[in-house]
C-alpha cells in the first residue's frame, strides 16, 4: 500500500476517525493492530521477519536489564564487606555478560538483514571472481524476500537494545508496546529511524482529539504530497530518459540528469517523511525531523548533519563513537603517535572510524558497489575536507570572504554540485557507467544542444517543465520561510479566508499539477528501496 | 583540570572552555572534536572513556569532562 495511492488515505483516514473514537487507553492498541494490517497487505510473509526482530530484541533487552538490575542489588547488598578490586571484578564479569547477550542478539538480526539483503550480492561478486580465475562454474543466485522496511526497523530495533544496554532507556515490560515500537506503520517504509527515549513518550500516551494537532497534520501530510506527486513523479521521467541511454543522452544531458536526480531525491524522500510525521501528528504522535534544509548547506559536512538526519545519528551513536572509542582503535591510536607522530596518531582513529562509518553507510543503502562507492566517495570528499580545514580557515581570516553573502551564496552552490556529483552513483546501473556518465560532462562538448530545445527530448513537455519550475520556486520560498520558523504557525495566524485559501489552493494544485494517474509511475518512493 | 583545557584550547582556540556549558548543544564540538578529545584524554590521562560516555551531558563543558574523568580514575 503505497503512500500515495487511495488505499492507504483511506486507511489512514479510517485510523484518525476510530482512533478519537475508542476509549484513550486502548488507542496505542488500534496504533499495533492498523500497523499489522499495513505490513500484512504488503506480504503476509514479511511478517515473519519483522516479529523475529521483534520478539528476539524484546527477550533480550529485559535479560540485560534483570541482570543490570540485579548487579545493582547485589552491590547493594555486600556494599560494606567487598574491596574495590571484587566490586569492579564482579561489575567487569556482569558487564561482559550483558555485552556478549546483546552481541548475539545484534549479530542474529544483523545476520537477517544481511542474508535477505546482500547474499545475492554476494553470489555475484563470488561468480565475478570465479569468472576472473578462468573457471566456468558459477554459483545460482538464489530467490528472497526482501521485507519492506527491514533496514529501517532492525537499526531501530538495534538502536534500542544497545540504549538498553548503555541504561539509556529502560527496557518496555510490555511485549505488545514494543512491538508497536518496532512497527509503528507511518515510518516502517523509510524511516525516520527513531529512538525509543523519543519516540515512547508520546506514541502510548492517551490523546485526546486536538483539532490543531490534526490540522496541522494533514497539512504536512498536503505539502508531502505536493513534493511528491507535483516535483518528484514529475521530473521522474526526464531523470529515467537520461540514465537509461549513456549513448545518447551524455555531456550536457548526464549534468541535467544528476541535477534533476538530486532535486527529485530530496522532493521523494522529504515528501514521504512529511506524510509519516504529519501522519504522526495527527494522531499526537511526535516523530523527530530527518530533514534541516540540507541543500542551503555550505560544506558537506554540514549537509551530512542536516540530511536523512536520524540514520546519520543512528551510525554516529552506533558504529562511529563504539569504533573510535573501542579498546583496538585507543591502542591503534597510540601505536600511531608513537610511530608516526602526534599529528598523525591523533587523526588516524577518526579517519579510519569515518572510513568503517562510510562503508557501512554504503552498504546500507543497498546491495551494489554503486553505493559501497558512493560511501567512501563521501568518505574521501569529508577526509579531503578535514585536512584542508587550516588553509580555509587562513584564507577566511585574510579575506574575510566567509561573511559575504556572494561567499555564502557560492559555498552553496558548490555543496549543491557536490552532491549531485556523489548522487550519480545513486542513478546508474554501474561504476563504470557512471563514471563514464562523469566524464562526458567534459568530453562530449554538447552544451550547445541547450539552445536547441534538447531538454524538451527528454520525456518532459514545455508544460511539465513550467510545473516543475513552479514546484521548485515553492518550495524554495517555504525553505526560506521556514528558516525564521514554522510555515504552518505563520499562516495560523493570518485570517480564516487567507488560511482555507491557501490550503485549499495547495490540495487544488496537487490535484490539478501532481503527476499520477495513467502514464505515470509513482509506484515507489526512492527510500522504500533501502 | 588545566591539562583538560590545554586539550581543548589546541581543538578550538578560540572558545572559553572555562566558561563555555553548551559544547555539544551549541555545535562547538563536532563528533570529530569528540573522537580526537577521546584519544588525548586516553593518553594524557590514562582513562578510558567508552561509547556509553558520550553523551552531551558529559561534553557540555569542560567541567561536565572533568567530572567524568575522576569518575573513571576512580573506577580504574
């Protein structure tokens, strides 16, 4: 059930109305019951996945709590008659317990994920090298379900046993409450990934009927739509003409295509997290942000902080902080001081973390060297940008160039490039492929098609063009907008005829602007992929 | 707790660690900040400091950091 079809605004539609209905206390329990039916009419089977993660997750996060439970009481009780060196003994032993059972734990789901995602993967690259030795024989590639979402809700999932296990969050005693936790329909397709510390407090809460949370609400849900069906399923169509022929459509068209690629990322992915949290506010539900405008950023650093923002913490909290500050990287980073000096030994565990974080990051996104690529793409670009910190750092403090807004204005532009150049990996079906794309950029010599009306070649009428353009100046000015607030509160407070207008005209322009319908495919949103 | 400051003077000069409370919050400190900070205090003060450390409250300020390297002496 997609997001954007009838099916899923009507079960939504039907959820809200019996939802305000029920008495509050059984409110969290219709939240489970709608989010099972939804995963359900995907594929029956995926159930089967998503209530081992579950069930596997909740036993073990209420072991490691007993036993940290039990730690305490036990150290309470022989406070007095044990030494200190017994006392840290006794913790270090219970510890090592509670690590290695939620390392199982975590190696069981990991190795779930892994094996529907990456045995194909796999398989090619054994065939691949098989090929390369000179032997016929190739191993078959073998035929799994892929559950929707399952990248989404085992790093959730995950997330919360390791916060268990830190004491961050107490474990939840109910198994049903978890199971909403890890199931929680709205972003069970592509995220946000939230923590349980957030998340909780307000998904098992009674609500009462707040007629500006729900308003509210489906006005997210409207502006979702409209950066979805009006931009993103719109420039579709250009962006699959030109990735699908290199032949033809290179030079100036692969430098239209990766533009047109990133724009349509942003409208897909945004657009659909705007309807998960709009969703979510409707019902009184907080679900954190994933976007901060991540195209106004001036550095890719800065657009890694401010884009997909909860998977980059998830990484951050969960692999690069446990990497960097492991026992292997402290003595790695001391084995570097000592032989290649403190400037070195200090940098190396961070770019090594980075490297691991990157990697991982990669091949998350899906089971390809693309994306293993494009990771340590990034990677390189980041690394690249650490170490010339000090010299950006001289020259704006000689030029005092970093204030100007031209300056600004440029280091935008340039993040803006940049990614679009690291996206390409996202758009062709190879390495090769894309770099080849890349590099006809400044070999073709074909910009002077521009002039000749090559863009209209491209699946994409004069029409669909100045929709397009149109879409993009809106939301442009709500980016702008929204920098000094939220949008929604500042057209709350104008009058009622301005405020029906505006939201009446947004629903008008969707329908009458939004690609859907025959001839257009807006069967999936980008992210469901991962 | 002048060694901690030295540290953190050579990451950013140009902030008051003595006054500063809102490393983390106000973005002063970056996860690279943190990671490097990790590796000098490990160094410098023979502590480990583990992944379940690193949250803001122990990196606000210089005196949260403090704090939370005497509690690790104390426990090592």
């Amino acid at each position: 059930m997609l997001f954007t079809s009838y099916e899923f605004i009507g079960f939504t539609a039907i959820l809200l109305f019996v939802y305000y209905l029920i008495p509050q206390k059984y409110q969290w329990m219709l939240l489970l019951l709608f989010s099972y039916i939804f995963y359900y009419m995907a594929d029956p089977a995926y159930l089967i996945y998503i209530l081992t993660t579950t069930i596997t997750i909740y036993f073990t996060a209420c072991l490691i709590e007993k036993n940290a439970d039990r730690q305490s009481a036990f150290l309470k009780q022989h406070k007095e008659t044990l030494l200190r060196d017994e006392k840290k003994a006794y913790k270090d032993g219970q510890k090592r317990i509670r690590r290695r059972t939620a390392g199982l734990c975590i190696l069981l789901n990991i190795g779930i994920l892994a094996a529907v995602k990456y045995t194909n993967f796999l398989i090619g690259n054994v065939n691949g090298m098989l090929q390369a030795f000179g032997q016929e024989k190739q191993l078959s590639f073998v035929s799994l379900v892929l559950p929707m979402g399952i990248s989404f809700y085992t790093f959730q999932a995950i997330g919360y046993l390791v916060d268990v296990y830190r004491g961050t969050v107490r474990a939840e005693k109910n198994p049903l409450k978890f199971a909403l936790f890890v199931s929680f329909f709205p972003q069970l397709v592509q995220g946000p990934i939230s923590r349980f510390g957030d998340l909780s407090k307000s998904l098992y809460e009674k609500h009462s009927f707040d007629s500006k949370a729900v308003c509210f609400g489906l006005q997210r849900i409207l502006w979702g739509f409209f950066k979805k069906l009006v931009i993103a399923d719109r420039i579709l169509t250009g962006v699959t003409t030109i990735i699908s022929d290199i032949d033809t459509y290179n030079g100036v068209y692969a430098f239209v295509g990766m533009v047109f690629y990133t724009l349509e990322l942003y409208a897909d992915f945004s657009g659909g997290i705007d309807i998960t949290i709009g969703i979510a506010e409707a019902l009184g539900i907080t679900v954190q942000e994933n976007f901060n405008r991540p195209y106004f950023s001036k550095s890719l650093k800065e657009y890694w902080r401010r884009w997909h923002i909860s998977m980059c913490s998830w990484f951050r909290d969960y692999i690069f902080y446990p990497v960097s500050a492991s026992k292997a990287m402290q003595k790695f980073s001391k084995f570097a001081r000592k032989h290649w000096g403190d400037s070195i030994g200090k940098r190396l565990p961070v770019y090594a973390a980075t490297f691991i974080v990157w990697f991982a990051t990669g091949i998350w996104h899906g089971a390809n060297w693309n994306f293993i690529v494009w990771g340590l793409a990034n990677w390189c670009v980041l690394m690249i940008s650490e170490e010339l910190e000090p010299a950006y750092m001289q020259f704006h403090n000689r030029f005092h160039l970093d204030k100007k807004p031209a300056y600004k204005l440029f280091q935008t532009a340039r993040t803006f490039l940049l990614v679009c150049c690291l996206n390409m990996f996202d758009c062709y079906s190879s390495v090769a492929e894309t770099f080849r794309a890349f590099g006809t950029m400044f070999t073709a010599g074909n910009w002077g098609v521009l002039r000749e009306g090559a863009l209209l070649n491209l699946g994409l009428s004069m029409l669909d063009y100045g929709i397009l353009v149109f879409g993009v100046i809106v939301l442009l000015a709500v980016s702008l907008v929204q920098r000094s607030g939220s949008v929604r509160e500042k057209i709350g407070r104008k009058p009622y005829p301005i405020r029906v207008c505006l939201w009446f005209g947004m629903f008008l322009l969707i329908i009458l602007l939004g690609a859907y319908g025959v001839g257009y495919d807006s069967s999936q949103f980008i992210y469901n992929r991962f | 707790m002048d060694k901690l400051l030295q540290i953190l003077s050579e990451l950013h000069p140009d902030i008051d660690f003595e006054t500063q409370d809102k490393l983390i919050d106000g973005m002063i400190l970056d996860s690279f900040d943190i990671v490097t900070l990790i590796s000098e205090i490990s160094e410098v003060f023979d502590v480990t400091i583990s992944a379940e450390h690193i949250i803001p409250d122990n990196f606000n300020s210089a005196r949260a950091l403090y704090a939370l390297i005497q509690q690790l002496e104390d426990e090592e």
